[in-house]
C-alpha cells in the first residue's frame, strides 16, 4: 500500500524527500521513494542538498525542452497549499506582505542554460548544502522561488 499524505505537518517530519518545481501545474512536486506522492505551493525542508543531473541539463540546453533533472533532496518539515493557509500559517502571511523580508532571507537559483547547479544569490556562487530551507510557489510574484535564512551575520551561523 502506497504511502498517502493527509498530514500536512507532524505525521510526514523528517521524511526523506526530493522537491523539484512542476511548471505544468504551478507548484512544488514532493517525490518518495521515487514516487511523486503529493503537490504544494509551500514546502519547508531541513538538511538540503541541491542535486543536478548533468545529462538531464545537457538534454535540456540540446532539445530546449525541460524536463525534470534537478531538485532539492532533504528532510521534509511541512508542506501546504494555499487554499490551506489559515491563523497557524501567520507567519508566513507576514513574511509575504512585508517589505522587509528579503533582508534575512536569501535565495537559491537554477536556470540550466546559464549554470551547471543551484546558484546562491548571496555572492553568486554554487549553493552548498543549507539546514533549513523555504520553497514558494505559485505566489505570482518575486517571492516565488527557493529561499534560505541567512544567518551568517549574527554570531553561531548555521549557514555558511
């Protein structure tokens, strides 16, 4: 029997994940074990790497179709969609409105035709591994993306 995700919080933690973003339907795809089991707008995930298959981008400059060849492998934490978002997700709402959010949260890039891997738009170079990250979908605006806190100012940085 399938694994099935009706909770959205506690039940799946630490579950061992691969996010890519499915441009067909808008949103993030959550794969296990090699199964695409659930799709959502907000996805946050601990312990990340960013993987690429080379021959996958290669494909994909060669073709100039896309095709699914990169993601992000963790630990989920949660994830939600928007028709979801209620008081527990206030947070979260704040960060979207506010104006100030990009001053402690940076994001991650991919664009196959112009890198090889993920891109830290903190100085440019490849992302390295990040113990929390916070992917948005979806949203329509310059939020969407992959996002990391950036705690390398402050004193016990957890991020290099």
């Amino acid at each position: 029997m399938g694994m099935i995700l009706h909770n959205r919080l506690a039940k799946w933690r630490d579950i061992d994940v691969f996010v890519y973003r499915n441009l067909r339907y808008g949103c993030w795809s959550l794969r296990i074990k090699g199964k695409v089991m659930q799709h959502a707008h907000l996805v946050s995930m601990r312990d990340v790497t960013f993987k690429v298959s080379q021959a996958g981008r290669r494909r994909v400059v060669r073709d100039r179709k896309k095709n699914v060849h990169a993601g992000l492998q963790g630990k989920l934490i949660w994830y939600e969609n928007y028709l979801h978002l209620d008081k527990k997700h206030s947070e979260l709402l704040n960060f979207w409105t506010s104006d100030d959010w990009h001053d402690s949260w940076k994001r991650i890039s991919y664009d196959p035709y112009k890198h090889y891997d993920f891109i830290d738009s903190k100085d440019g170079s490849i992302a390295t591994p990040k113990r929390h990250i916070l992917m948005i979908e979806g949203w329509g605006s310059e939020k969407d993306g992959v996002w990391y806190k950036d705690y390398s100012e402050k004193k016990g940085s957890y991020d290099s």
